[in-house]
C-alpha cells in the first residue's frame, strides 16, 4: 500500500510562483513513477509531469519551460516547482504513484491540493 499527501496549494497572482509537495509512505520501495496531474473545472485530469526511479522527467506541453518537477529523499517526496503561473494553471493538482509488485502493477492518488492562479 502507498499513501499520498499533497501540499503547497493556494492562491497565487498570475505570474507568480509556488511549490507543491507530496509525500509519500507505505510501500514506497515500490514506486517506479511519480507526478502530478491537474484537474480543472469541467475538464478531464490531464498529466502535468512525471518523473521515474531514473530520474527521467516528462512534461505537458502546457507547462514545459514553467513547471520543474523534482524527487526529495529518493521517492519519497516529489515536488513540483510552477514558476509563471497564469489563469489556465487553475485546478486541483493530485499526485500520483505507479508501483511494480512482482507482476502485479497500482496506481495510487492523492487528496488533491487547490491551486488557484488570479488577481
């Protein structure tokens, strides 16, 4: 089992800057990915970043050059730094973890953090 817990959400002026966390517990020797997805009103879940064991990252286009997703503490905790934050980058960001137990593979998801880009 892995538990996620999302942090750092919260009302930003368009242009700004913040910092989400998650942090990760239970099996986490199992997680081969971590990232971050973002939902907005009325819109499907998209993927923001994703980063492997490997330290290979992955990007929406959307927040390509912006956005900086990095590993703390091996894959215990994953953050995303959003730099340039406008109006569209509104939504409930989760976090989320693919793990590998022998064949078996799981997805699991966090809470959920508000982050709401507006003047």
């Amino acid at each position: 089992q892995v538990q996620l817990v999302e942090s750092g959400g919260g009302l930003v002026q368009p242009g700004g800057s913040l910092r989400l966390s998650c942090a990760a517990s239970g099996s986490i020797f199992s997680i081969n990915v971590m990232g971050w997805y973002r939902q907005a009103p009325g819109k499907e879940r998209e993927l923001v970043a994703t980063i492997t064991r490997g330290g290979i990252s992955n990007y929406a286009d959307t927040v390509k050059g912006r956005f900086t997703i990095s590993r703390i503490s091996a894959v215990r905790t994953v953050d995303l730094q959003m730099n340039t934050l406008a109006p569209e980058d509104t939504a409930v960001y989760y976090c989320n973890a693919a793990t590998t137990s022998g064949v078996a593979t799981g997805s699991y998801w966090g809470q959920g953090t508000q982050v709401t880009v507006s003047s």
